[in-house]
C-alpha cells in the first residue's frame, strides 16, 4: 500500500501574484484533503521570484489553519539557514495549534544561490554542522524530564515533532539511516542516485525512538489532465521553469505552450527532460502505466507528487487524476 502525498512550492505564475498563489495553494490543501492525500508540504527556497513559499513555517500555519486533519509541513527546511532554537520554536507552536498534524522535513542545502544564502545567514561558517544540528533539534523537541536542558523551545518541548531528512544524494540516505528517521528523496530534479539511496537507507537503517523500521518516500512529477496532449501541455510550463533556474534565471512559472521546442533549444530540453524524469505525465492510462512502473520498481512507502501547473483548474484535476490512479494501483 503506498501513500501519497503533495509537495508544493506555491509556485507564482505569469500574470498572477503572490496573493494568488498563496490562496491557490490553501484551496489545493482543502481540495486534497477531500480526495485523500496523507500530507502536504511546502519548500524553503530563497530569491526565487516563482516561488511563495519562502517563509515556510508561516506557510504551514496558513495551510494547517485551513484544513482539518491532512498532516501539514516543510519538505522542507533548510536547516543551515537558521538556529536549531528557533526552528524548534516555529514547529513547536505549530504542533501546539495544530496537534499530531505538523511534519518538519531537513535539508542540507540553502535553497537558494550563494549570495542569498550569506544575506540569510551573515556567516557561512557553520554550513557543515547538518548532523549536529538535527541532534540539537531532537533535543529541544523532548520532555523536559527525559534530559536537563539549561535552553529550551518554548512552545516546542515535549511536542515530538516528527523529524524527516531530506536528500538528492546517498549523503542523505546515510544520515537518515544513522539517525533512525523517514527519507525523502528529491527525485523530482534529481533522480539519478534514486535505487542507490534507498537502498543504502534501509540496508543501514538503525531503529530510533521515532520508527522503528525504514519509511522511505521519493518525489515525483505528475501531470495528469485528460488526454496526453493536454497532460504535455500543461507539463511545457515546468519545463520552461525548470531551465530557467538551472541557467541562473529563475522566473515566474511560465504560462504553457503548444511547441515545447519553440521555447527551449533540443539540448536545453534534452537536459530538462533527463532531470525531471522521475514522473507521470498523460491522459489517466499512460499516468497508471507510469506510476506503476516507478511505485513496482522503487516500492515506497510513500509517494510525494510535485505538480507545478499555470493554471489553478488544471493543478486541481491533475491531482484528482494522480490520487485516483495510485488508489488503482494499490488494489492491484
């Protein structure tokens, strides 16, 4: 049985606001939640003008506050960025206001370049310090009478904030394995050491206080829409976004296009194509076939769907579509 879920980067698009995707993102939880998805998360990423979601945890409480019982949280937090202290402060009051909801997803990277990264931090000097920082995190998040604390995260402590790392790299898979918690992989943009993570993560999985077996989910892409002409359609916007970014000139999410090649050079597309691989893309059959393939071969516990779409209509049926097809699959 996998479970499904969606990672959302409140992506603004061309002739919109950020207003409106932060509206469009809250009507997207409401709409999942109805039709059966497990989480929703939303991303840390920094001076990307298509990207919402910059202040996550205020995005999480904006979401949780709208919904009522689907599990809300960050895939995730870019833990370098910021104090153990204060992130635990941000999940414990979340987890105060919204009980046994709130996920807190850890990243490695900065989410942004390396100019924004030194405005969000003043000081690259403790970049390196992933492992202990997660460490200090756990610490915070515990009862006050299972360890002696001279600091502690008020709201926060006592709460057990369930932890995840997060990883496009075996680096990850190691970590998550040694601590004893779920792995995310980013296979969304980079799938290529996908079969070697997981493997690795459950061949070295240790139990912890927080799981006691491996729980291992991967990102995929999906764009479902009625007919795989419309499915490419709607796609055309991502891969347009996508090689913006990855040529230094991140955009608004473009508006789509018939003629993908009209837009993006054969060697930029091809380069786009081979990152965002690991997905779905067509009409509700060539979907299934896809996913299928990918949850038969890499046998998640969890699948996390990412689907940035221009138009808001369009998002909410490839959604319905994707939680319709994994349902199909699991019966199988």
């Amino acid at each position: 049985m996998t479970a499904y879920s969606i990672l959302d980067l409140s992506p603004i698009v061309e002739g919109s606001t950020a207003a409106t995707s932060l509206q469009n993102s809250l009507a997207l939880a409401q709409h999942a939640e109805r039709i059966g998805y497990m989480r929703y998360w939303v991303a840390e990423h920094h001076n990307m003008p298509g990207v919402a979601s910059a202040a996550t945890s205020v995005v999480i409480g904006h979401i949780a506050g709208g919904t009522s019982s689907i599990r809300v949280g960050a895939g995730g937090i870019m833990l370098p960025n910021h104090s153990p202290l204060v992130i635990a402060e941000h999940f414990g009051t979340l987890e105060t206001l919204y009980p046994n909801r709130i996920d807190l997803g850890l990243g490695r990277a900065p989410g942004t370049d390396g100019a924004t990264a030194r405005a969000l931090r003043r000081s690259l000097s403790h970049s390196d310090q992933f492992p202990e920082d997660i460490v200090e995190l756990q610490q915070y998040f515990q009862d006050s009478t299972s360890v002696t604390k001279p600091i502690r995260a008020v709201p926060g402590e006592g709460t057990k904030v369930p932890l995840w790392i997060l990883g496009s790299s075996l680096y990850g898979a190691q970590l998550a394995a040694h601590l004893g918690l779920p792995y995310a992989f980013a296979s969304h943009f980079a799938p290529d050491t996908l079969a070697q993570a997981a493997q690795v993560y459950r061949d070295n999985f240790q139990p912890s206080a927080q799981l006691e077996k491996p729980y291992f989910m991967f990102s995929v892409n999906v764009f479902a829409a009625d007919s795989d002409e419309e499915a490419q359609y709607i796609r055309s916007s991502h891969l347009q976004g996508f090689a913006n970014v990855t040529s230094g000139r991140p955009s608004l999410l473009p508006r789509p296009v018939k003629d993908i090649e009209s837009v993006l050079d054969r060697a930029t597309l091809a380069r786009v194509n081979h990152s965002l691989r690991c997905g779905a893309s067509g009409g509700p059959e060539k979907v299934y076939r896809e996913l299928t393939e990918l949850i038969n071969t890499y046998k998640p516990n969890e699948i996390i769907i990412n689907s940035p779409i221009h138009n808001h209509d369009a998002r909410l049926r490839s959604y319905r579509i994707a939680a319709e097809v994994v349902n199909d699959v699991n019966q199988v």
